[in-house]
C-alpha cells in the first residue's frame, strides 16, 4: 500500500494535471511532473522540483525516466482517449500499485477501469456538479466521497436552533448528521456532539445521501 509520503509522478501538465502537481508539492510531496510538450513543462518548473519532457505512450520514455520506481502515478491527459488508454496500460503492464487516471466520459472511465486504472476522476464534471449546488441552493460548501454520500457546508435551520443537538432528533426525522461545527464569531470548525447548541451565525458540516442533505438545506 502506497504512502502518503511516496512520492507521486504526474503525466499531463494540461490544467488539471499542472494544478494537482502544483498543490501536491505545496502539501509536501515529492512530484514527478511528466509531458510531451517542451512549451508545457517549462511553464511549472520552477515550482516544481522535477519537471521532464517524455512521452508517456512510450514504454521506453517511461523506463528512462524511472517510473516503475513510483508507487503512485496519475495520468492526466483525460482529453486524450488513445494516448490516456495507452500510458495507463502501460503503466499497469509495469505493476504500478496505484494508477489514477482523469476520464471524460463514462466510457472512458470502463475503459481505464479494464486496463488497470485502480481509481478513476472527473474533476470538470464534479466541479461542476459541486458549483451547481452552491449556486441553486443554500450550501456553502459540497463534497461527494461517492455517489451515495455527500458533506455539506451550510447554516443551521431555525428547528435545530438553540436546542442541543441529541435533542433535536435530526437523525431519525431528516437522515443527516452534524458532524462539525464553526461556532458564531470563530474562526475554526470543532466536533459537534449531542451538547452542542447551535446559533443562527454558526455554520455546520452536515453527512447524509445527497438527496437527503439536499432537503435539509431548503428547511433554512
């Protein structure tokens, strides 16, 4: 199993791939960023601690720059079909323990998923599902774990206002949880409990099926 601590190869330097690069190595990991374009990988390297011209289709670029040596590899160049499908199989041919690869399409995903792809993002399709909430409804914030299960960021509704949050019987009426909470006038979340009093200023993170957080939200 990967560390968090290994360091992570990244092919594709298009939008998606430079800004996972880019906030990989600002949490601390050490990135290999990877693309065919000499116009490309000069735009990140001085942020970025190593920056490669290869091609990754190529299983002899890939050799020469090592990344059988890398436990975690992402593919980010999900715009194109045949050159994703073929860097992904390659690198499953290498035995890579955790490939992650950017899909477009559900096809494409099923198609990577086949080849050895172990997880598998849309990141233009759920960051527009995520601004899609926050801007028909009251959220403040909305993170899908899967399609069964979502965080939301949101103000307390008047009923679970100024009643301890065991009392209210949210769980069992609404089939969400407060999980955090950011107190009025604070500037950081802390655990919420069966004690916690919320007021109309507070701001709460809330766990539940999305559909489910969906209505809770529209009783503010």
């Amino acid at each position: 199993m990967a560390s968090h601590k290994d360091p992570v190869a990244v092919l594709g330097l298009g939008r998606f791939g430079t800004a996972l690069a880019l906030e990989l190595a600002r949490g601390g990991t050490e990135v290999l960023a990877v693309d065919n374009r000499p116009d490309i990988v000069q735009r990140p390297s001085g942020q970025l601690g190593q920056v490669v011209i290869a091609d990754a289709t190529d299983a002899d670029a890939l050799g020469e720059i090592g990344i059988a040596d890398f436990s975690r590899v992402v593919v980010a160049i999900g715009g194109h079909l045949e050159a994703s499908i073929l860097a992904t199989a390659l690198l499953s041919e290498l035995g890579i323990r955790d490939i992650w690869a950017k899909a477009v399409t559900r096809q494409q995903a099923t198609i990577l998923s086949r080849i050895g792809a172990h997880h598998v993002v849309f990141p233009e399709q759920e960051m527009g599902e995520r601004i899609a909430h926050l801007v028909a409804g009251r959220l403040l914030d909305w993170v899908e774990l899967d399609p069964q299960w979502v965080f939301a960021k949101t103000k307390p509704p008047r009923e679970i206002v100024g009643v301890p949050l065991g009392q209210t019987g949210l769980r069992k009426k609404h089939h969400v949880t407060v999980v955090s909470v950011k107190p009025e006038n604070s500037s950081s979340y802390t655990h919420a409990d069966y004690d916690t009093v919320l007021t109309y200023g507070a701001e709460i993170v809330i766990a539940g099926r999305p559909a489910e957080v969906e209505r809770f939200v529209e009783l503010q």
